[in-house]
C-alpha cells in the first residue's frame, strides 16, 4: 500500500533511496544538494536501520568511501553539487572501469543561474565521458521512483550510475506516492573480482573493452526506458526534445496536451533510434535541457543543422535557469501577464551576519593591510567570500575549494608581498590541507588565516571534519609553534589580532593564523537546544 508526502526534490531522492535499500549516504554539503543527506540523517528508519549518513571531507573521500561499500556488495549513494564532480573526477571516471558489486548513485545537483556557484556546468558531460548510463528525472515522483531503478540498473550492469538534478528540481515541493514498506539492505558479499577492481594497465586494458563494448546496450536500454517515452502529436510541423525539468516546463505550455510530438529524455546514453524518429516525423525540432546543449549538440550530428533550434541558435538562451514562460517563447507562443517585482525596491546583495567572527577578522586584515603596498588576499569558498563586497571589500581572488592557500603560494613565488590566503576551517580541510604542505615544505612567504566558526557555514552549519583538530593539523604538515596562532575575533582583541597579523606578514617564512569563534547561526541553534532542555 502507498502513501502520499509533500517532498522536495531531495527529499524525494533521499526517501527513494532509504526504500531501494540504501546502506550509506557520502557527501560534503553543497547547495543545492545538501537537504538529500540531511533527510537520510534524520529519517527515523534510516538510524533505525544504521545507515550511515556522516558528512565526508571533501567529494573524493565521498566517492572512494561509497566505492567501498559497494565493494562488499551494499548499496551507496553519493550526492554533490556540480562543482564537486570535479573534485571526485578521478575516482568517478575510474570507477566505470572498476564497475560496481552493491549499486552505486552519484547524486549530482547542477546550479544553472549560479545560485550559489562559481559556474553553470553540466554534469551530463561527465556521464558520457566517464561511459556510465545517466539519469535525469522529470518531477519529483521519478526522482523517487528512479532510485529503485538506478540501483537495479547499477547492479545488472555492473557500472554505477550519474543522476542529475537542477536547483528547480532540487528545490521544488511536490506531491509524491511513496512505498509503504522499503527493500531490505543488500547482504554483504565477497563477489567483488580484484582484477576489475586493480587498475593496473593489463587489468584496466581488459575493463576498458568490457565497458566500451557495454554502450550499444546501455543506448538500447535507454531506448527502452520507461523514463524514455515519445508522446505523439499530430502537427508534424514540430517535434520537440524534453529533458528532465524540461519536460515539465513544455507540459506547463499545453495544459491540454501538446499538437505536436514529444520526445521526453530522462536516461542516457542518448536514444538515437528515438531521435531518428522524431526527426524522420517532424519538419523541425526544438530541443528543450536545462544546463548546456547537450543533448541539442548530438541531435544536430545526426540531422539536418537548419532544422533543429534550441540554445546554439539562440531560440532558447545559452545561459540561466529555464522557465515556462522562456519555453514558451520558443515555442511561438503567447507570454501572458507575470508578476513584476517594483522597481522602486533595491537589490539587497548577501552580507555577513551582525556579530560573524569573519567580520572582524576582515576588520583587522584591512586595518593591517592599509601599511603595505599592494597586498593581495586570496579568498575561498565560504561564508566569508562576502568579504568580496562593502563593506569590506578584502579579497582579491576565489576560484575553488582549496585555491586560496596554492594560489598565495603562487603569487609569493611570483614575488608577491605581502600575499595572504584566507580559508574557512571546512574547506581547509576540504582541500586546503596539501596547499598548505606544499608552502610549509618550501617555507613560502605567505600568512594563511583559517577562518574557523565551528561549523560549515554556508551550507546551514553541518559538522565540520577538522573542528579541534586544526592546531594539530598544521603542525603534523611541519608548521613551527612559532608561528602558528590562535585568536578570538572580537572587537575587544582588536590591538591583539592586529598585531599578531603584522608580525606574521613581516615573517618571511609560511605562518597560520586560526581566528575562532562559534558561527552566529549555530551559536543560536545551541543555545535554543540548551534552553529547551531545561
């Protein structure tokens, strides 16, 4: 028997997967798929079954760890924003030689429009590079209904398998019709074959045939896919390609169903005998995908180029989140009236909170740095990369995760001086941690300041990995006692911070400062928590 729940997309796929049999969640919390293991960690069956559900260091960790337990025959997901693909690459893309035991899901939330990223990557790209079948569900009901199958799939095929979600997916609250009962957790095994699991050349040789020779049965599968489906119309004028949240957005154009044919695409690799069709049937095709034309840039190798229109004609735009009313358009269609927000209200950019420790470390950094020429901060991602703006205006670069610390350690080999990195206590451990051994090895001439708040902020104050344990950690890399200090950053130890960021920038050597002091938000939440027990 089923039930019905109002579930973000997330938390569609996070239930989806708990109910496929689900034996760990790895991740490092990302916007905007954060909420996918905060569901997981405090769903009542998932601890009573011992899921695990604890934040990773960084992507890498998250999928060599679920690797892992797939090797011994349970089921993973792993669940990143878009940019952490990119830090998990190199065990991703191996992992399509490897195959899987247990299924193996890699969760991977894209951001068109940047809502909270550096870029607008399309992970589609990675699925097809890496040879693995992909998954792209429409609404949230696929989103939980495909973990079942992915899973299934992932096991049948021995490979593991991309899912890739927007932010509108991710975000978006709908009704789904969830199982009553969820499978049981795989039993472990010892099935897993060590030659497909040692990448040595003669081995990963032997894989690499296996796995190419695999993708004429992964597109026929996708042909055949229940997410796959070709929705006949009967003005032939048009066919229209749909993808994931783009097909929702067409449907939304033609409340009554659409006069023209639909090809919906939720699996790859792409189905070209469903392509032939559409096009063999249609006079034109528009190509509907969230994210970069993808599938638009394959149709168009396969038909005629002047029939086929979408983001590289610039009938949908290149850039930004899709909507109905953009869908629309393109269609030829009416825009009716929309909300429009009144131009008499400014934009309110973010800011850092009133009372945040990183104010008061920008505070001090600025009043320091007014005493050189030309400095240059490094910054990083983080709360405090708002340290970018007014009023503070600190930073001069933020490119990754980690970049801040190899980025001043590169100025200073350049010459530069003074050059200064500054990086939150998650990300230092996230990928700042070999930076800073790299600067320590060759005594660079930079002060890193690692910003610590006791928590990963940006993200809604999950557990940071190397709470406590910074001190420890820098000296482990080979950092002097001498030059390793600790701060409070309150306005009160101004003349202290101060001083002690000028005497480590005057040190020609590597030295790290740690302002710490509990992040507002979390500070809160404690103290809310302290009260009610009481």
């Amino acid at each position: 028997m089923a039930n019905k729940k109002l579930l973000l997309g997330d938390e569609a796929i996070a239930l989806g997967a708990i109910h496929a049999g689900l034996s760990g969640v790895y991740a490092y919390p990302g916007t905007p798929s954060t909420e996918i293991t905060e569901f997981i960690q405090n769903n009542p069956l998932a601890q009573e079954r011992g899921i695990h559900s604890r934040w990773s260091t960084n992507e890498k960790t998250a999928m060599e760890a679920a690797l892992g337990m797939s090797f011994m025959g349970k089921r993973a997901l792993v669940c990143m924003k878009h940019v952490g693909l990119n830090v998990c690459a190199d065990p991703f893309v191996n992992s399509g030689m490897t195959g899987v035991n247990g299924g193996v899901i890699v969760l991977v939330a894209d951001d068109p429009s940047m809502h909270s990223s550096q870029d607008e990557q399309d992970s589609r790209f990675y699925g097809k590079f890496a040879l693995i079948p992909t998954f792209e569900p429409s609404n949230q009901q696929e989103a939980y209904d495909m973990m079942a199958r992915a899973f299934e799939y992932s096991e049948q095929q021995k490979l593991p398998v991309l899912m890739r979600v927007t932010t509108r997916m991710a975000h978006s609250r709908a009704v789904v019709e969830v199982a009553s009962e969820a499978r049981p957790e795989n039993e472990m095994n010892y099935d897993a074959i060590a030659s497909n699991w040692v990448l040595l050349p003669a081995n990963a040789r032997k894989r690499n045939d296996v796995v190419t020779a695999q993708q004429a049965t992964l597109e026929e599968d996708a042909a055949n896919s229940p997410y796959n489906i070709y929705v006949e119309g009967h003005d032939r004028k048009l066919g229209v390609i749909a993808s994931g949240i783009g097909f929702n957005y067409v449907n939304e154009c033609f409340p009554e169903g659409s006069p023209y044919p639909i090809l919906k695409i939720s699996q790859y690799p792409l189905p070209k005998k469903l392509v032939r069709r559409l096009m063999d049937e249609c006079q034109e095709v528009l190509v509907v995908e969230e994210g970069q034309p993808f599938i638009e840039d394959m149709v168009r190798g396969v038909a005629d180029m002047k029939n086929v229109h979408g983001k590289l004609d610039g009938t949908l735009p290149r850039t930004g989140e899709l909507t109905p009313d953009i869908v629309k358009k393109a269609l030829g269609m009416e825009i009716g009236e929309c909300f429009d927000p009144c131009a008499d209200v400014a934009p309110r950019p973010p800011a850092l909170c009133q009372g945040c420790g990183h104010r008061d470390v920008y505070a001090a950094l600025n009043e320091v740095l007014k005493e050189y020429e030309n400095p240059r901060v490094f910054g990083d991602i983080g709360c405090y990369t708002l340290g970018f703006l007014p009023p503070f205006r600190a930073i001069h670069s933020c490119v990754d995760m980690g970049a801040s610390i190899t980025m001043a350690k590169g100025a200073a080999d350049a010459g530069q001086w003074p050059a200064v990195a500054i990086i939150g206590d998650s990300t230092f451990t996230h990928s700042g941690m070999t930076g800073l051994l790299d600067a320590i090895n060759e005594n660079a001439n930079i002060t890193v300041i690692i910003s610590d708040n006791l928590t990963t902020g940006m993200t809604g104050g999950q557990d940071s990995a190397g709470t406590n344990k910074f001190e420890a950690i820098c000296r482990g890399l080979g950092l002097s006692d001498e030059h390793l200090k600790v701060v409070v950053p309150l306005p009160k130890n101004m003349p202290e911070i101060t001083q002690i960021i000028r005497d480590e920038i005057n040190y020609k050597g590597t030295s790290v400062i740690i302002p710490r002091r509990e992040c507002m938000q979390t500070l809160q939440r404690h103290l809310k928590q302290k009260k009610a027990q009481k």
